[in-house]
C-alpha cells in the first residue's frame, strides 16, 4: 500500500477517516447546521479571532483564492503580487484576468521575501492589495506574514495571504499579524481529502467587500453561513471532518502543534544534510522538507517501489527537487520517510551505508519523546 508524504492530499488520520464514512445527512437540516455553526467556531479560535467574517467554500484552495480577487478588489485596482513559486504565479495570473493592475515582485525560487524589497516596491505607488504565499508550497520558503502585517498595518493595502500550507501547521493569530484575508484548503494539515476551502476576512477587508461573482458571492454567503446554511449544496461530509480535524488541532493546542513541526523540520533538515543532500529553501517552511536533487526523479521513483510517495517540482523546478510533507504525519512517522529515502539512495549507488539519517533524526527529537 502506498504511503503519501505529499504536500496536499496528505494521510488522513483514523479518527477523521471515521467521519469522513458515515452516511451522508442534508444540509438542509438542524444537524448539518448546527455543525457548519460549530466548525466556524472552531475555526475562529484556531486564528485567534472573534471576527465573524468567515465562509467554506466548495471548492479547491485555488476557487478561494479567486474569490478574494473578486469579492475585494475590482477591474482597475492596483495591486502587487509577490512571487516566488508556483503559487505566486497563480495569484498573479488569477488577477491580471481580472483585470487588476497587476504589479510583481519576483523573487528566485526557493528564496523568502526580503522586507526591505517590499518596502521599496511600496513606495512605487498605492496598492489596494498585497498578495503572498505564507509557505509557497512549490518551493518550501517561508514568508514572514507577521512582519509584512506590520508594514501594511498603517496603510489601506489589503494583506491577502495564501496559508493553505500553514494552516494547522503554525499558531496563526490573524489579527495579530495584521492579516485581512486568511485562504485555507482542505487537503493539507487539515487533514482531509481535497474539496474544501476557507476565507477568513478582517474588519478593514470587509468595507471593500463586494460582490463579484455569482458562485463566489462571499457578501451572501457569508451571511448564510452565520445561520448555519450555505447559499449552494456543501461538501457535506467535508464540513462534518473539518469540525473533527479543528477539535483534533485545539484539543492539542496550536502552541504545541507549532513546537512539534519546528522540531520535526529542524530534525528532518539536519538528517537530509547527513544524507549527503542539499535543502532547496534558504528560509524552510516547517510544513515540509524539500531537497535539492538533479536525481530528484530517480529517487522519487525509487522510494515509490518502496511504497512511499514524494511529490516532485513543478514549473521550471520539475525534476531538480522532491518535496517531502510533514503534514499529515506524526513525527515518528517521518521515520519510514527516511529509511525508505535511505534504501533508495542507497540502491542508485548514491549512499554507502543506512542508517545515519534516521540515527540522526531521532536525536533531534529531543523534547517531544524523550
């Protein structure tokens, strides 16, 4: 049986597996709705907010995206995409179809974003919006969310953050962090299968809500799910796991759901380097681990005989790295990562004994087992 390490869909624990098996209800019930109600509430606590601005789409991570584009900013607005990966691009293609005046701040893949680069790049003009990835998840580099809130949080730029793959992985606080539009996606370190978005928005965000699109009508949706409907058919099962998967999150408190996966990346980083293998990323995210390889596909394909999936680059990166998730995982499952990463370097003549990466990565676990 194959085992995903991939960064969306990830392994979907037991206890979510369960919900995810049971008959399916309507929506148009007491028991649906008091769910939908009940998972907002819980969402809300996950991002430290009272702030009731707050929808589940049916949809990809990307449909929530195109739905911020539409719902706060309109044909003619200035706007400055950040990009550096994949998914950057996508904000930058998502708003120059809609004819948004679309400047870009182009970084090297596998770098973050420099502040004071951005601060020049602000000075250029005013920008209604400001769009980034907080884990551009194509590359594995971490975005510094909080300290770009602290430079738009005197403007009237919109911050709109892509934290699909940082969502259930770090403490997000978005009010906090000067945060106004929140993006989440189902498939992730939420646990469950593909289908379901998230956005979150800010007081300030709210003044320029409109309503820009028929389906992603945010304005009526939002209001609809306030009492516990939806303006279109649900995901139903999806939504009844959401609640599960952010009773999972809370019950263990996102404190030490951060601690766990900065230990976890600290000791797969170090176990990678001991491998004889290079990081991509000059500032990693903790959500996953992504290796520099010009074998990349070889090894990938190897683990797969193994019975263990690593997803590959994409873009101008396809067949140059592997990205290994943690989300998903516990810490020790990272184990049968390794050892099958160990096997497979170890029989493309890449490695000459087994062993020092997993040896390595149970030693920098200290303070989460032992």
């Amino acid at each position: 049986m194959e085992r995903l390490f991939t960064p969306g869909p990830v392994e979907i624990p037991e206890r979510i597996r369960e919900v995810l098996s049971r008959r399916i209800i309507h929506h148009r019930t007491k028991e649906f709705k008091e769910s939908l109600l009940r998972t907002r509430e819980l969402f809300k606590e996950l991002v430290k907010t009272k702030t009731d601005n707050l929808a589940l789409l049916t949809s990809s991570g990307t449909g929530a995206m195109e739905c911020a584009v539409l719902s706060f900013f309109k044909e003619g607005d200035r706007v400055l995409v950040v990009e550096g990966g994949k998914f950057g691009q996508r904000w930058e293609e998502i708003c120059k179809l809609h004819g948004l005046k679309t400047d870009v701040l182009r970084l090297r893949w596998g770098s973050s974003l420099n502040l004071e680069e951005l601060e020049k790049a602000l000075k250029r003009g005013e920008y209604r919006g400001v769009f980034l990835q907080m884990c551009e998840s194509s590359t594995g580099a971490y975005n510094d969310v909080k300290e770009v809130g602290k430079i738009l949080r005197e403007r009237e730029t919109l911050l709109v953050v892509d934290a699909i793959t940082a969502l259930g992985v770090y403490n997000i606080k978005v009010e906090e962090f000067g945060i106004d539009v929140l993006i989440g996606g189902s498939q992730k370190a939420l646990m469950l299968p593909p289908g379901l978005s998230i956005i979150w928005f800010s007081q300030k965000a709210e003044k320029s809500l409109r309503t820009g699109s028929y389906y992603f009508n945010l304005k009526e949706e939002v209001k609809a799910q306030r009492e516990g409907q939806t303006l279109f058919t649900p995901a139903i099962n999806l939504v009844l796991a959401l609640e599960e998967s952010l009773k999972m999150l809370l019950e263990r408190g996102m404190e030490e759901v951060e601690r766990a996966y900065r230990t976890t990346a600290r000791a797969m980083e170090r176990a990678i380097r001991e491998l004889n293998l290079k990081i991509f990323p000059e500032k990693p995210a903790i959500s996953m681990t992504v290796v520099e390889s010009e074998r990349s596909e070889e090894i990938r394909r190897e683990c797969l005989k193994l019975g263990v999936r690593f997803a590959g680059g994409q873009g101008k990166l396809k067949g140059k790295i592997f990205r290994i998730s943690h989300m998903g995982q516990k810490p020790l499952d990272l184990i049968y990562a390794l050892s099958s990463l160990e096997l497979a370097l170890k029989r493309l003549g890449l490695l000459k004994e087994v062993g020092l990466g997993v040896s390595t990565y149970l030693r920098e676990l200290k303070g989460l087992y032992f």
